[in-house]
C-alpha cells in the first residue's frame, strides 16, 4: 500500500520482493543498535590536503560497519536508518570519542594533526552536544581547536533557533565549524556567515564536474572567492582528477580532499604516511602533504 501510494497509482500487483526487502531493512536496523557494543564499528581517515605549505596536517574520521554476515556496509545504507531511528546520536558519540582520542593521541607522537567529524542534524539539536564534546577533549587532553565539527546546511534550516544555540557552545569551547556539502541547500553564504563558522566545504557534486561544466566551475570559483572575503577557509570535496586539482589551485582553495589524493585509510596508514620521506617530497607539488594512493 505504501509503495502505491508513493508511486503515485491506485493499485499495484504484490511483490514479495517488497516484503523481503521489508525484513532486511527490520534485520538491518536490528543489527544496527547492536553494532557500537558489539564492537563492529570501526573509523577511517581521509586527509584534507592543504594546498599551501603548512606545518599542520588534516583529515576527515570517516564511519564503516563491518557487519559479521553482511560484510562492509556502505554507510549510504546505515547512516540513513540511524538518522531515522535517532540511533545515529549513539554512533556520533562513538565516532566523537574515537576521533577525539586519535586525534589527541597523534599530538602526543608528535604529528600536528586536525581531524574533522560530521554532526548530524538530530545531533546539532542535542541540547547536550556540547557537554558531551567538552568532556570527552577533556579526558583525552585535546585541544578543542584541533577539532572541526562538520555541519550541513539542512541540519541548520531543520531547526535554526537549537542549531544557532548549540554551535554558538561549540564555538565557545573552541572547536573550529565547518559548513558541509555547501551548495545543495537553499540557504545564503550570507545568511550562514553570520554564524560562527571557520571553514567551507564545497560539495563534491560540483567539484567532481567543474574541469567539464563551465556552469560548476564558476558555482565554484564565486563560492570561493566570497567565503575568502567572508573570512572562511575552503575546502573543495570530490577532487578525483588532475584537471579539477590545477584548477583549484588556481582559484586559491585552500584544501582539498579527494580519492586522487587518498582514500579513507587506518589511522596506522596515515602516521606511516606522514612519516615516509618519500611523502614528504611531494609537498611542492600540490603545496602541501599529497597522500597518493598507490
């Protein structure tokens, strides 16, 4: 009935295929809420490469599930069903204290480096959001400003008046914020600039097309150059090809982030990384830290 409805017609033929889809989606989400004791969660990291020449070094935690029959399960497939369901605040807190700990625990091997980690829109209206980010810096000795809390435009709109309360608490405790996937919301760079943003990340749909579409390559290059007279850092997503890196070096991104760079990788992989000298030769190629995949 459901599917009826939604595709718009007075009746439909029974599909089991619906039901047993149904049931995996049931069974899914079951599992889900079994996941973070079960220990079957597990992050990832995707540098954000500056490029200009920096002492600092940046990467984004990325989520994966690694279900015991399934298999590795896209997060497009989870994700989804933990916003729904509101579970998805039991895994920002797993993922918060993870990429907290990681991030604190490469300063004190002597690797400068940032990590950025998503915040759903459930979780920006989470009245305790910020208690919870303060106290879990404080228990692995982490500076807050080595954190980037990454928000979307929709997680902002959905319920402005919480969303401003809350990120002006963050901004109170020091964290840097991010703007994510700018540009498939509805809202303004002017409207967004009026809070206490530090970063933009132009989404990847734009980028990945700007080296062919003269219409993404000026959405890009406007957008960059008014979130520099804002006073925002840029981050170009999506950067697969050579074409769209040359480009954006030229209009002054400041970081990019992109399978032509690296893939989300262990966070084992990316101290070995940033420690190999071979590495460290490709800094004037790009103005920072290229961490090619190979």
């Amino acid at each position: 009935m459901k599917t009826a409805k939604r595709t718009n017609v007075g009746e439909l033929a029974w599909d089991d295929r619906h039901e047993q889809r149904s049931r995996e989606r049931l069974s899914l989400m079951g599992d889900l809420r079994k996941a973070v004791d079960r220990n079957e969660l597990t992050l990832v990291y995707q540098p954000k490469v500056a490029l200009r020449k920096s002492m600092e070094h940046h990467a984004e935690a990325l989520v994966r599930w690694q279900h015991p029959a399934r298999g590795l399960v896209p997060p497009s497939e989870f994700i989804p069903f933990a916003e729904q369901t509101g579970y998805i605040r039991e895994i920002t807190q797993w993922v918060l204290r993870g990429a907290i700990a990681q991030c604190a625990m490469w300063r004190r091997d002597g690797l400068l480096m940032n990590v950025s980690i998503n915040i759903s829109t459930r979780d920006l209206i989470d009245v305790r959001l910020s208690e919870r980010v303060a106290a879990l810096l404080l228990a692995h000795g982490c500076a807050a400003h080595w954190i980037t809390l990454e928000i979307t435009e929709t997680g902002i709109l959905d319920d402005p008046a919480r969303a401003v309360e809350n990120l002006g608490r963050l901004h109170a405790l020091g964290c840097r914020l991010a703007i994510d996937d700018y540009g498939t919301g509805y809202s303004s760079l002017a409207y967004l600039q009026r809070l206490p943003f530090d970063e933009l990340k132009i989404d990847k749909s734009f980028v990945t097309n700007m080296a062919r579409d003269a219409g993404d390559a000026m959405i890009v290059r406007s957008t960059i150059d008014l979130a520099h007279k804002m006073g925002l850092a840029v981050v170009a997503e999506g950067v697969d090809d050579e074409r769209a890196l040359k480009q954006l070096r030229a209009l002054r991104c400041d970081m990019v982030q992109g399978y032509l760079l690296c893939r989300p990788i262990p966070p084992a992989e990316i101290a070995a990384r940033l420690r190999d000298p071979a590495e460290a030769r490709r800094v004037a190629a790009i103005g920072g830290l290229r961490l090619a995949v190979r």
